[in-house]
C-alpha cells in the first residue's frame, strides 16, 4: 500500500526544474503528483511518477541527488472536512504528519493526497480501521 515518490535535490537557479523534467520526458516519465520546497539557495522537488524505479536511475545518472522515500497516498471526500477527518484519525492514533500534498482527481467526488508520516504501519492501520480509501502504488502510477 506505500507508494514510492522521488525526492530530488535542486539548486535554486534558473533551468534547474527544466532539467528535471525533461530528462523524465526523455524517459517516457509521467508524473502524477509533485512538490516544490524551497529555500533561498536549494529546494526539494518530490515527486510521485509512474516508473519510480527508472526515474530514479536516469536522474542519478544526469548526476541529481536522489532518495526514493514511501508515502501513503489516499482518496478522501471532495467536500468542506473531508482533510479535517484524515488529519484527526492521524492525531487520534498519535502519528505525526511530517508533510503532505495533493493531487489532482479523475473523479468528480474524490480528491487525492500523499502522506509522508512517522510511522506507515500504525498510519495504514489507522487509516483503514476508519474507512479511508487507501490506494495502491499501481493506482497511483496508472492515473
């Protein structure tokens, strides 16, 4: 149930998401979801792709500074609460969020978010004992 994402360490100058990004196109990469960090000086792209593995291999091989982490990614309610109702499950079971982002649905009702948490087997289990859709890496890599 954990979904692999891409972190990927970029100076932040000009050129350097387009290097990036195509290089995954020249790889026949699909991304489904990203996120940018920055700071003044270097920022953390994550990324959530279809070919994790491949993504990774070609990046390192352009010479980026790559880490491949597990993530959680679940489908919640598209209404006013439905991310209320996910962060709270979490705090009830004592697990920290250390970030999350969202991304974008095919499905009218559904919105989708990654979870990067302290603990994936306590979040997973909490997660599901509460009903939560909880998407497997292959949902998430054929969107």
């Amino acid at each position: 149930m954990l979904i692999k994402q891409i972190s990927v360490f970029v100076e932040n100058k000009p050129g350097r998401l387009s290097k990036v990004t195509k290089l995954l196109a020249e790889n026949n990469i699909d991304i489904r979801a990203l996120s940018v960090a920055d700071t003044k000086d270097f920022g953390i792209l994550r990324l959530i792709v279809n070919k994790p593995d491949q993504a990774c291999d070609a990046l390192k091989q352009a010479g980026c500074t790559v880490s491949i982490t597990n993530v959680i990614a679940i489908g919640i309610n598209d209404t006013p609460g439905g991310l209320s109702d996910v962060v709270e499950c979490l705090y009830s079971a004592n697990i920290s969020v250390e970030y999350m982002y969202a991304f974008i649905s095919k499905s009218e009702n559904q919105a989708y978010v990654i979870l990067r948490v302290d603990n994936n087997d306590r979040a997973l289990e909490a997660l599901a004992e509460n009903n939560f859709t909880i998407l497997r890496s292959d949902e998430v890599y054929d969107m």
